[in-house]
C-alpha cells in the first residue's frame, strides 16, 4: 500500500483527480502519520416510513445504522489508522450524532483487500457485516462511494447477506472552497421497499499526527474473513 493509503491503493491514478483537500482527508495512513477529525453540522437526518424504525433500532444495538433524525445536528467523524491484529492496516470511520442527549454512534473500519484492489468496510462494534465498496471521482473533484455485496460472519457462521433484509448506500463528499469545508450527502435505499436512511451536511478537519487508533474507537471483535 502507498503512503497515501488505501483510497490511493482502491482508485488508482484516479485518486489524482480528488480535490487536494479531499486527498488529505482520505490520504490517512500509518505511513503518513496523520489522523483525520471532522467536526460539524449535520442540516438534516432522516430515515423512511414508520416501518423502517425496527431495522434501524435493530442496526443501532451493534452501532451499524442511526436510528435517530433530526435538523441541524452536531456531528463528529474520526479517521485514524491502525493495524489490526491480523496484521492489516486499517482505518476507523466512526461517526457520532448528537440528534438526543444521548448520541448515537455508528462504528465502520475499512482495510483494502489486495486480491481484489478494493475496500472493505466492516461495519459495527464486532465486524459482524463485511461490505465491499466501489469508489470513483465525479467531475467536481468529490468522491462517490457505493456499497456493493454484503457478507455477515459470526464465529464459525458465514453467509452473504441478503440485500432483501440490507440497503444499498450511496455517498458523496466533496470540498467547497469558498466555504473552507467539507459537504457530504448520503442515502441508504432497499431495493424493494425505497428510502431507508439518510444524512446531509458540513463540516471542517483537523489532521492531528498519531501512530495508532484510540482503542474506543476501535471495534470490540476484529473479523479475518473478507
């Protein structure tokens, strides 16, 4: 992997079409040794009909979806690199949301699977949702991300996850110079039944130096099977 990381190892010569400020933010690495902390505002949360809060709550016991919606919500993202016990350097992608007095957190670490030149994400506190990930860079200079097939791995149970049960995501982040800071809008779809969750909104980072992840922010069981 190169010292800009895997979003350089996962798009290649396209990675050099990012916006310089977008290059740093997903340039983490344990070979630059910088970290990535956005701070900001997320101007509106908000999930699908009434039938979607039991996924969603169900998603929120492990920390793999927000329950919670909401206008005009301080939100926090934490990049940091780590290697894992496996060996495999990877990053945290944990993100948190004040919508309630109590915030709400959802947990994702990525590694980049060299047999395949793409990133998996593992979402949730114990790396039970394994989900392949197809980037690119639109005309802007932004990054579009979108999940693709999903596995769940529990002890000695592997299967692929059926999308019937899951939802498709779909994200993009860009930088807006004139604001000096960072845009980043997201949905969540299931194929059959629409809309399920979704987040829009702003906000700045800091690049503090570090050699390794805070353990809170890394996941409570790490998961080998990609």
């Amino acid at each position: 992997m190169t010292s800009d990381g895997m979003f350089r190892a996962a798009l290649g010569p396209a990675f050099d079409r990012l916006h310089p400020m977008l290059q740093r933010r997903f340039g983490v690495s344990l070979a630059a040794g910088y970290s990535c902390v956005g701070r900001g505002t997320m101007t509106r949360i908000r999930r699908g009909p009434w039938w979607t809060v039991p996924f969603l709550q169900f998603g929120r016991v492990r920390r793999i979806l927000v329950a919670d919606t909401g206008d005009d919500v301080p939100f926090l993202i934490e990049n940091y690199p780590y290697r894992d016990p496996f060996g495999r350097e990877t990053v945290t992608f944990v993100r948190e949301y004040r919508a309630r007095r109590r915030p709400a957190r959802f947990d994702a670490t990525m590694v980049f699977d060299p047999s395949r030149g793409i990133i998996v994400d593992y979402l949730g506190t114990h790396q039970h949702l394994a989900v392949d990930l197809e980037l690119d860079v639109d005309g802007s200079g932004g990054l579009v991300l979108r999940s693709g097939a999903q596995r769940f791995y529990e002890g000695p149970i592997a299967f692929r996850f059926p999308m019937l049960f899951s939802g498709y995501a779909e994200l993009h982040e860009r930088y807006d110079d004139e604001r000096g800071a960072f845009h980043v809008r997201l949905e969540v779809r299931n194929r059959v039944f629409g809309f399920l969750f979704g987040y829009e909104g702003w906000f700045t980072c800091e690049f503090p130096e570090c050699a390794d992840a805070p353990e809170r922010l890394k996941p409570r069981r790490h998961e080998r099977r990609l």
